[in-house]
C-alpha cells in the first residue's frame, strides 16, 4: 500500500482532478470514497463520470444504493451509507468483477466484501473550498495509477 496526497483548491479543481483520473480508468477498477457528509464524495463522482464520458446528471444513489452510468466504460457509483447489515450479500462483487468502474461512498461500511486491490480516496475539508485528497494505493495497478495522474 502507499498513499498520494493532492490539495484541490475548489469544487470544480477536484473535478477535473476526477476527470484526469478517469483517463487512466479500466474496467474492473474500484475506488473506495471515504469523507465526512459535504466533504465532496459526490463532486468527486461527477467529475469522474465527465471524464469517463457520461452525459446523465450524476447524484448520489443514497436510497437507491446503485446507479449505473454509461459512457466510455459504465460506472457504478453505489453509496452504502444506508446498508444496515454489511454481512447481507447485495452481489457487490459482480459490480467489481464487471466491465466497468466501480465507485463507492461510504465503503468502510462493506469493508470486508471489498476486493484486495483497490483505490481508496480520503476527501478531508481544510476550509469551506479546500479539500485534501488521500490517495491509499491497494495493488500495483494502483500504485502505478496513481503515479501517472500525479506527474
């Protein structure tokens, strides 16, 4: 595991902090988001689904669980905040053995159904429009991800 730290400036900085590693996105790939309530976990969604190509309005699927995306590769942006048992199977991993990307809120909460090798991204609020983004690097893939989006 190693870790990356990037300091987004505002909203529409941490979009296109998204969107550039939405680029180097394949299918398969799991991001595991992590922040307080308003921290930008959303934001952080939206401007990974721009950069995958997605045209819908994206917002959180808080009482829907899973909404899915289509655009380069499909997106599966799950918010788990409301999953009451997390041993109860919800067939999580056929979305992170699928096609496309993966995309969870809140994924502590389905902590031991997440697969080894994955991104988790920790949004920390510095001031109403700062945000430090805590990149945690699971497996090579994305190790070596992280380091080709913080050159």
């Amino acid at each position: 595991m190693e870790q990356f730290e990037w300091i987004s400036r505002g909203e529409e900085e941490t979009a296109r902090f998204a969107g550039r590693l939405a680029e180097h996105l394949e299918g398969g790939d799991v991001l595991a988001l992590e922040g307080d309530l308003g921290a930008g976990k959303t934001a952080f969604t939206k401007g990974l689904a721009k950069g995958l190509g997605v045209t819908r309005t994206v917002n959180s699927p808080t009482f829907t669980i899973i909404k899915e995306y289509h655009g380069r590769l499909p997106l599966y942006h799950m918010d788990v905040y409301r999953v009451s048992e997390s041993e109860e199977d919800l067939g999580f991993d056929e979305y992170f053995e699928g096609e496309g990307v993966t995309v969870i809120e809140w994924a502590h909460l389905i902590q031991n159904q997440l697969p080894e090798n994955l991104l988790i991204i920790y949004i920390y609020r510095v001031d109403e429009y700062s945000r430090r983004l805590v990149l945690e690097a699971h497996g090579d893939r994305y190790v070596q991800l992280c380091k080709e989006i913080m050159e």
